[in-house]
C-alpha cells in the first residue's frame, strides 16, 4: 500500500513543480516592469529639468490585454511628456500590424509619440504602406529625419535614424544616414537620437546627440545573476550593450553622449525570456 501512496505524492509534487514553473515562465514573458532611468546632464537646458520620456521597443505584435489596455494604463500612470517606440514593433513572422497600430491610438493623445522602424518592419511587403498607417494613428514617423517637440519654454530635437535591414551598420552607412537626419539640426540644439540597434554606440557617440535611445537587444533574452544578458543580435554572448544606460568612455560623470537601451516588450525567434519581464522605461532628464 505504501508504494502507490509513494507514487501518488511523487506525481503531485511533478504536477505541483510544473504548474509553478509554467506561471513562472508566464509571468516572465508577460509580467510588465517598469524601469527607470534618471540622466543627469550637464548641457541640459533649464526648462527640461524633470521631462518624462518613455522608452518602448520590440513589440513584436503583441499584446498586453485587450486594446493594449495593461500597457498603456502603465504608461499613463507616469505622465510622460513624450513616447519613443525604436523599432521592432512588428514582428517579422506574423505581420500582424494591429498592435502597434492600437498602442499608437491609445498612447498618442497622452503625449507626442515618435516612431521609427526596426529591422523586423524592413520585411514588411509594404513598409510605407505600414508608416503611413501609423501616423494616421498619430505617431510622429522618423525616417532618417527630425523634429522638434516644444515643452514649455523648451524644445527637444527628436531625431530618428530608421532601420534598413542590412545585417549590420556600417561606419559609412552611419555617415550617410546621419547626415540627412541630423540636416536640420541647429549647433547647440538639445538632441534626442532614437535608433534601433545599439551594438556601434562607439560610432553613434561622434555624432551631435545628448542622449540616444536604443533597442534590439532584448535585454539578453536571459538574463543571468550578476552576469546580464546572455545573448544578443548583432553582438552575440554577453552582450555589452543590453539594458540600461551606458556613457560614453571618452565622456565624464555628467557629460555625454548617453545611451539607453530598452530589454524589449515581446520575442521573436527565441519565445521565452528568463529573469527579464517585458521592459517599459521610463527616462527623466535631469539638469547636473
């Protein structure tokens, strides 16, 4: 009698262990964190002391409750001055461009949203067709190009280098893109660069941007203790660049360029993050 009361109490604790790894393995794919980043600087204007910005990247295509719902009351909590989405909101192998499309409607009345596309919506069979769509749902498009966001008496310059779906940046193609961004950027504007990948935030430092913001690392996939991520497109195992801000080596405490690199909203290739929730960040510009 014993062995089958010793069975039973085996197949409940697998049955018990399961159970709590699948909410585990839920909850990490699913679960949103809020992260926040205050940047002190030294060349920040006045009148931008205390901008909020939020930071999203790599949605692909999904979800978060019904209409976005879970998402956007957590960003609306924060009262942000402005939305910046650096690409990757669709995902390459469904298509399905209406979650991005219905975060760009509920956030844009919050605050001016600035978009600009990832190497995932490179694959898109009409990639203009898609941008256009979105700023009909009221993001403001970046495609290698700028604009300027007024906040009280203050101005932020939002510039935006679009993904073009090569298999990595180049010095030169860096070259190219920036010059038609950066055009119509007056010397001592205060800039915000966004882009999607990170990996050459050596090379994103020369240009003139105090503050970049970046994504496509997915935070490492998994993120192991002490260690971070694990792995990373375009920068392979133990990315440097995958969560967070990092200054530029040739900058001091307070001085820039400074990137921010979001872990991302949703997978692609890979279904399942470990030890790194789905990533919202929040950016408060600090005068030093």
């Amino acid at each position: 009698m014993k062995k089958p009361k010793r069975l039973w109490s085996l197949l409940f604790k697998m049955v018990l262990v399961t159970a709590l790894l699948g909410c585990f393995l839920y909850r990490e794919n699913n679960a949103l964190k809020l992260s926040v980043d205050e940047v002190h600087l030294l060349e920040l204007p006045d009148a931008l002391d205390g901008i909020r910005i939020i930071h999203l990247s790599d949605l692909h295509s999904k979800w978060f409750g019904s209409e976005q719902q879970k998402l956007v009351a957590l960003i609306e909590k924060q009262e942000p001055h402005a939305i910046a989405i650096t690409g990757d909101a669709i995902d390459a192998r469904s298509k399905d461009e209406q979650p991005v499309l219905t975060l760009i409607r509920r956030l844009s009345p919050i605050a001016p949203l600035l978009y600009i596309n990832g190497n995932h919506e490179t694959k898109l069979r009409d990639l203009e067709g898609f941008l256009e769509r979105a700023r009909g749902a009221g993001a403001l498009v970046l495609e290698s190009d700028s604009v300027t966001v007024p906040f009280g008496d203050g101005e932020i310059i939002f510039v935006g280098m679009a993904d073009r779906g090569q298999s990595s940046i180049t010095p030169q193609w860096l070259e190219t893109e920036a010059q038609k961004a950066f055009a119509e950027v007056m010397p001592g504007s205060f800039v915000v660069l966004l882009v999607h990948r990170p990996e050459v935030f050596t090379h994103y430092a020369l240009l003139p941007a105090n503050l970049i913001l970046a994504g496509h690392a997915h935070g490492g996939q998994f993120r192991l203790p002490l260690i971070g991520g694990l792995y990373a497109p375009g920068q392979g195992f133990f990315p440097r660049f995958d969560s967070g801000l990092y200054r530029s080596e040739a900058s001091g405490e307070a001085a820039g360029p400074v990137i921010i690199v979001s872990r991302g909203l949703g997978n692609s290739i890979f279904p399942q993050r470990l030890f790194n929730r789905p990533d919202v960040r929040l950016v408060i510009l600090r005068k030093k």
